[in-house]
C-alpha cells in the first residue's frame, strides 16, 4: 500500500518525509523544499523491488510474535517475551 506524509514543524527549516512503498517498507528523509519531497517520493516508487525471503521471514516472524502478544493480553496474562 503506497503511502506518503511531509510535515514542516513551526519554526523548522526542513520539511520531513515519510514513504511507504507497495510493499509496507517505510523511508524517510529531510528537505529544505517541498518539492525535493516529492521527487523523493516518487524515487522510491519506481525503485520498490519485491520483498526478499529474509524480509518475508522477518515479517513473518515479527507477526508471530504480535499475534502472540495479543492473545496473552486477550487472556489476561502478562506477555513475556523471553
């Protein structure tokens, strides 16, 4: 799901970009120009790759243990992660 957010705070001089690409992998960078932003932006989408194994095995994981979290909580017990 491709996804994008560029803020500028008060008082900054840099406007900060977050990307997201097809893939759920999140970027992030700073700018002087709104525009530099969405060049970006844009970048990143036309360079997205499809996710290695090891990414897939990391997310898999990391979901796991997410999912298992959840249930601890669901059932009234304190997650323990060790």
């Amino acid at each position: 799901m491709r996804d994008y957010s560029i803020k500028k705070y008060k008082g900054n001089t840099h406007y900060q970009v977050y990307v997201t690409d097809s893939y759920g992998r999140e970027k992030g960078n700073l700018f002087r120009t709104e525009s530099e932003c969405h060049k970006f932006i844009y970048k990143i989408w036309d360079e997205e790759q499809p996710l290695t194994k090891e990414e897939i095995k990391s997310n898999l994981l990391s979901n796991a243990i997410s999912d298992c979290i959840k249930i601890d909580i669901k059932n009234g017990k304190e997650p323990l992660l060790d």
